[in-house]
C-alpha cells in the first residue's frame, strides 16, 4: 500500500512519492525508472480539499458533488 512510497525513492533520499499513482519502467540495461503522476490515487477527491470544505462547513453530500459533479446519492436498501 501506501508504505512503498517511502521504500521507491532517489539513491540521496531527496524525496518520497507523491502518491501511489505511479508507473515503473525498466530498460534493457535493468535500470528501473518510477514515474508519479501528480498527488493521491488518481480518482478525483482531493482530501486536503475535502478537509478544508468541511472546516468550512460544509457537508458530505456538498463536497462528493463538488467533487464529482452529475453524480447521485442514493440510499441502497
């Protein structure tokens, strides 16, 4: 999970993965290359956005349409 974000970085130590959406590369020489893109998992809710929406007072049902526009909560029964 989240843990090989501390164990794929530069030989320095200079920095950890940003997120867990990444791609490995080798070449023919076995050299591997870690590619991240961007922050976070790659689904589209921002959580530090998330925190600071509900710190202002806004509610669940507000932050999910925030973030994933056109969608419907419904109750399963």
């Amino acid at each position: 999970g989240n843990r090989i974000r501390y164990v794929l970085k530069p030989p320095d130590n200079s920095a950890i993965l940003r997120s867990t959406l990444f791609n490995i590369f080798t070449d023919d020489e076995k050299n591997v290359t870690v590619k991240g893109k961007g922050y976070g998992h790659g689904v589209g809710l921002c959580q530090w956005g998330a925190l600071h929406l509900s710190s202002e007072g806004k509610d669940f049902k507000y932050i999910l349409s925030f973030y994933f526009p056109g969608t419907e909560l419904m109750e399963l029964r």
